[in-house]
C-alpha cells in the first residue's frame, strides 16, 4: 500500500467527503465478508466471536449439566436470535466504525479505501455509487459534492476583498 502525502486539492476533496458524511448527503455500505476480517483496519476480532462463542459454551454447560435436548435446543434458539439481532446490530456498529475511521484523516481514508469492501452512494441519487478499491473516490466525491470543497478561508478572503473594493 502506497503513503503518498496529499496536496492541498487532496485535503479539500478529503474535507468535503468528510462534510458530506455528516450531513448525511453521502452514504456507505459495506460487503461485510470483505470489510470485517482479519488485518482489516476496522476488524474487531471480539465482536465476531463473543455473539456466536458465548451461545455455543452455554449451551455446552447445558448438554453437560440439564440434558442434550435442552442444551441443543438453547443452541438452536441463540443461532437464530445471533442471526436475527445480534447481526443486524453488529452491522450498524461496523459501519459506524468505518465512518470514524474515515473521517479521522486522509491516510486511514485512503487506506481504508484501498482495503476494499466499501460502497460510497450519493443519498439523493442511490443509483450513483463508487466501489472500493477499484473506483476512485476523489473523483465520485469531485462530481458529486463539489459545492462542499469550497475552503472556507478562501471564501472568506474573497468576500473581505470584494467588501473593501466595493467600499472604495
């Protein structure tokens, strides 16, 4: 993976993918396989095992002590409540990490979309989208949210500049 450090046009594109996240005019799906496995910069390891390790011991515990019914029954129940619930929950949270790391600074941005298994969706247009690591983000970013990448200062500079030509 390449660290190439950004230029000025880079953290304006970073900035307004950032804002777009915040104010929610940007969306991200995740192909979960792909995002939440090992080595990836948002996997937690305890999150995938504890929801489906927990069930199985304590059903275990129950086969040993109660009865084999019992203890398989009480399996049975917790894979579909782990399938129904937990999964779901576990989702959100994961795409609520992913966000966070995005948006704490453009290396973890790039490298995260280098990584893969990221999907950015215009919310007002779901059918524009652009796919991790193939698509390239400033330029979906560029198209789509270019009214967030004007700098601030900038702007700022300007409007002093034609306040005092004007008031001469």
């Amino acid at each position: 993976m390449s660290t190439k450090i950004p230029n000025k046009a880079d953290l304006l594109v970073y900035k307004a993918l950032k804002t777009a996240i915040s104010q929610d005019k940007l969306r991200i799906y995740l192909d979960y396989g792909k995002i939440n496995r090992p080595q990836s910069p948002v996997y937690d390891p305890w999150e995938s095992l504890l929801p489906v390790l927990v069930p199985v011991l304590i059903g275990l515990a129950l086969i040993i002590g109660v009865g084999v019914i019992f203890g398989l029954l009480f399996i049975g129940v917790m894979v579909e409540v782990f399938s129904v619930y937990f999964k779901k929950k576990i989702y959100r949270r994961l795409i609520e990490r992913t966000k966070a790391y995005l948006v704490s600074g453009y290396e973890n941005c790039e490298k995260l979309w280098e990584w893969g298994g990221i999907v950015l969706v215009n919310a007002d247009n779901k059918t524009i989208g652009c796919v991790a690591p193939e698509g390239d983000w400033k330029d979906f970013v560029v198209i789509n949210f270019a009214d967030l990448m004007v700098d601030k200062n900038n702007e700022d500079k300007k409007t002093d500049n034609q306040e005092q030509s004007s008031a001469a």
